[in-house]
C-alpha cells in the first residue's frame, strides 16, 4: 500500500489515466466482439456499457482537474458511482442468464400496438434475448468478469480517493 501511495503522490494524474484506459480496453473489447467476431449483444449488454463511457468522460476531467482538487475529486467519484452501477447491471444481467429473476427483453410483444407500431417492429431487426450466454471464457459467463471488473475499479476509485485525500491533508 506504501508504493501505491508512493506511486500516486508522485503522479497524481495516474487513477485518471488508468480508468480512462481501462474503459477504453472495455469498450474497444466490446465493439470487437460485436463486430469483428459476431457476437450480437442484448439490450441489457448494450447498457452496460454505458457506465464505462460515463466513466471515461469523468476520467478525462481527473486527468485535467487540479491534482488532488475538487475537480480530480469529484471525478473519481462519479467514475466510482459509474463502475457501481455497471457492477450492479452486470450482476443484474447474470442473474437473467442464470434464471434467478426474468427481464423482459428480446422477444417480448407488445399487444397494444398500432399499425405503423407493428411495422417498424417487423421491419426492425429483434433483439437477442438476454438470459442467452453467447460469450462464455473458461466456463464462466462474460456478465461474471463485467461484475468483477466494475466492482475491482470501483475499489481502484475508492483507494484513489481515500489516497488524494490523505495527501492533501499533509500538503
């Protein structure tokens, strides 16, 4: 813990920086998979990948924010807010795919429709239905290391936080 703070107080700048590559990692790994290897995402993955992009703007003002200001501050909050709502949709999306709970997406119809309603919905392209596991590496569903993965940079968020505060109490 000594070397991190080390490392932090040295470059201040270095939390931001970090989350901003890692939600970068995240999206482009994302978009990779959607486009290059065909993997089609459901709503509920499409909206997980909305607190990365939160993240990641909220990464751009700690970067730019004065080090150890209310700027770079507030920054690495939202960006802890953002990762514990993504951890949480994650989570969320884990639960359908293992049946723990149901989500109405990819397949339900609504019966209220009207005419022009019902065309766009047939000429639309349908969404995949969320309990389905298309992407799962060494047996553990991709919706697992997103949990994971958002609650590990929420702690990174957290311990930058708790670490910039420290140090401005002794400068």
């Amino acid at each position: 813990m000594n070397s991190l703070i080390q490392l932090i107080s040295k470059n201040p700048k270095l939390p931001g920086l970090f989350i901003l590559l890692t939600c970068l990692g995240a999206l482009s790994t994302a978009y990779f998979v959607e486009y290059v290897i065909g993997v089609d995402p459901c709503i509920l993955c499409l909206y997980q990948r909305i607190p990365y992009a939160a993240a990641g703007l909220f990464a751009l003002f700690a970067i730019i924010g004065k080090p150890g200001g209310f700027t770079q501050q507030a920054a690495l909050f939202g960006c802890l807010i953002a990762f514990l709502i993504g951890g949480s949709l994650a989570f969320y999306h884990f639960g359908v795919e293992e049946n723990w709970w149901d989500a109405a997406c990819g397949g339900a119809q609504n019966l209220n429709m009207d005419i022009d309603d019902l065309k766009a919905s047939i000429m639309s392209e349908p969404l995949k239905a969320c309990d389905t596991r298309d992407w799962v590496i060494f047996g553990i569903s991709i919706t697992v290391y997103n949990t994971l993965t958002n609650l590990f940079l929420a702690l990174s968020c957290f311990t930058s936080l708790s670490i910039l505060r420290k140090l401005k109490r002794y400068t």
